[in-house]
C-alpha cells in the first residue's frame, strides 16, 4: 500500500477488515472517501441538433409562443407582447393570463402547478444520436445514443433529448450548462454534501470493490475561490434513508457498479426533496490529485424531476418541459393509462477526496410530564 494512502486511511479513522488470505494471513480492506464537488444532469448539445433551432430562450419570445397556443392572433400577440415590455400594469396583465392558462372544470389555475391542465406546446426535442449515459435496458432502438466516451449503443438519456433544445439546459462534457452551473451553485451551499466510499482489498489494482453513497451532516467545504477543499473530515448521517451500497469493480482506473439496485439519497428542494433512481448505474475514473469523475444514471420519476423544473424559471417553458418528459418517459408504466412514470438519465458527478468518519448515534429519552 502508497505510504500516502495509509495516512490518508489512518487520518479518516477507517478501521481494516480482517480477511483470510489463502496463507492464513490477515489482510485488511481499503477504504477512500470522497465528497461530491459536482452534479447536474448531462448532455452533449451539438450544433443542428434541434430541428430549426433551440426553443425560445428569452421570456418574450417564449411568452409569445405561449400566447400563440392559448389562440391570440398574430397581431394580437404582437400588441400584447409590446404592452408587456413597457412593464407596469401592462407585463402585469400579461403575465397573469401566462400563469392561469390552465384550465379545469371551466376555471382557469396556476399552469405551473396544473400543467396537465394546459395545452402541450410541442416543444422541440434532441435529434442526435449521440449522448452521454448508459444502456439501461440492454436493447438498441431509434431513440437511443451512443456514447462518446465508451462507444456504447443502445445509451438511455430520454431526460437530455426531453430538456436538450432550451438554451439553459444546452452543454457538454467540458462546457456545462448554465441551470447545471447555477444549479449547483445553489445546492452546494444549502444542503449537506453527498459522499461515496470505495472498499477493497487494493484500490491501486483492478478488482472487485463496494460502493457506497450517503449524505454527510456537514455542507460541502469550499476555498476561498469556491472550488472544493481536499481532504475535510464529513459525519456520515445516520438517517436510513441516504444510505447506499452496491457491488462493484475497478478496471483500468474506472469504477463501475455490477448490481443495480435502487438508488435513494435527501436531496433539497430547489432540484428534488429525494433523487430517487432504478437500475442504477455508475461510472467513475479515478483521476490525478485523487479525484474522481463521471456519471451516474438510471430511471427517474419524471415528475419528481418536474417539482424542481416548476419553480425555476431559468428552465424556460415549465409546462412544455412537462409535457416533454411525459411523451420521453421510457420505464415505469402506471399498470392502468400505461403512461411511462420514470425517465432515463444521466448525471455528471465528480468527487474529491474527504474524510468521512461514522456520526455518534442520537438516542433520544422521553420524560414523562408530571
């Protein structure tokens, strides 16, 4: 073992687990931690892969497609959109006829909250072939991708062709995009970091290794500049319900989860309250400075991804997402409409190294009021 992973496994409090080798010789497990300094979902935009161009990525231009499908003429859109940039009363107005074009039983609701209720604007949608992700179901059809980095076919990414031609969502491996860049930003700061923790024998060589996810109870610790800190010591969070832990395999550098059980972690209510996701996949390198980087995926409820997309404006069109998704949604089908309820995905996730030692459990002791 590196004299620099020893103390790395010292300075973490990680204790050995005594295996018998063949030569009756104990040996003990490895153990690295990492907290998550990125993650967002991930596309691959490229230039002619939306059909006449992406969706309208200003709010006038957007609110004038919307005002087209609700049935105003083009002169009449054309005089609602110029009251509405003179602000005041006038964008008032307009924007109250936006948000209440749902309707039901007659009565017009809040669109956002109702989007079932409004017309679908059919929005544009991915036509590349090629995308980042995995091949969840182990077939190979029309709408699948292939992926740039592993050459996989068959790669299922249905949320990136769904959300892929508004403008905030367009990026790629080496240009995020700008909601997964403010995204992040936003969630770093106010939701406790998410850690992953390799197991093995040798973590330098190949062979067979344990994953596992958890939330911590401290936040993400940053420099001064906002990047990551190395090496900051993290409290696994005792609660349940962010805990983890698959098979798996490092290969080359890269680890991968050889089961793919569900996934669930607490997440924040700005993206989701809980990223919850079947067939879970996982791929990560193990780069320079002890840092890793890559994607995690698998089947999403789309309409959880829907409750962070309803109050973000950044997104564009919040119904027309919804309907995006509803028609992309390729897992899950409600045994009644047959309507697809999750979405595959991917998201990029990168990791440095942390210390992540076990939180004292809480025991709380009722006293009796006398």
């Amino acid at each position: 073992m590196k004299a620099r992973t020893m103390r790395w496994l010292l300075s973490a409090g990680v204790a050995g687990i005594a295996l018998a080798g063949p030569a009756g010789v104990a040996q003990a497990l490895e153990s690295r931690s990492y907290v998550v300094s990125y993650f967002s979902q991930q596309l691959n935009s490229r230039e002619g892969d939306c059909p006449g161009g992406v969706n309208p990525d200003d709010q006038a231009g957007q609110n004038a497609v919307i005002l087209e499908n609700l049935g105003y003429k083009p002169d009449e859109v054309k005089a609602m959109m110029a009251e509405w940039a003179k602000g005041g009363d006038g964008e008032q107005r307009i924007e109250a006829i936006i948000n209440a074009r749902a309707v039901i039983d007659g009565q017009q609701v809040n669109a956002y909250t109702h989007p079932e209720a409004t017309k679908d604007p059919g929005l544009k949608q991915i036509t590349s072939k090629v995308g980042y992700g995995f091949n969840l179901d182990g077939k190979d059809n029309e709408v699948a991708f292939v992926d740039p980095q592993t050459g996989e076919k068959g790669v299922d990414n249905q949320l990136s062709r769904a959300i892929g031609c508004n403008q905030n969502f367009r990026g790629s491996w080496d240009a995020p995009s700008a909601y997964g860049e403010w995204i992040w930003v936003q969630l770093k700061d106010s939701q406790p970091a998410w850690l992953i923790t390799i197991s093995g024998e040798d973590i330098d060589k190949d062979g067979p290794v344990t994953v596992r996810l958890t939330r911590a109870l401290e936040y993400l610790k940053s420099n001064g500049d906002g990047s990551p800190r190395h090496f900051m010591t993290y409290r696994v969070d005792p609660d349940p319900r962010s805990h983890n832990e698959f098979k798996g395999e490092i290969k080359d550098g890269q680890i991968t989860i050889s089961e793919h059980k569900p996934l669930s972690i607490l997440w924040n209510a700005l993206s989701s309250p809980v990223l919850n996701l079947k067939n879970t996949h996982l791929r990560l390198r193990m780069l320079k400075g002890d840092t890793l980087d890559g994607l995690l995926g698998g089947y999403q409820p789309w309409t959880e991804i829907y409750f962070a997309f309803s109050h973000n404006g950044i997104v564009g069109d919040r119904p027309g997402l919804y309907w995006a998704m509803k028609k992309t949604a390729d897992a899950d089908p409600d045994p009644v409409t047959k309507q697809n309820m999750s979405i595959s995905t991917a998201y990029r996730i990168t990791a440095v190294p942390a210390f992540v030692v076990d939180a004292p459990q809480l025991r709380y002791q009722s006293a009796e009021v006398k």
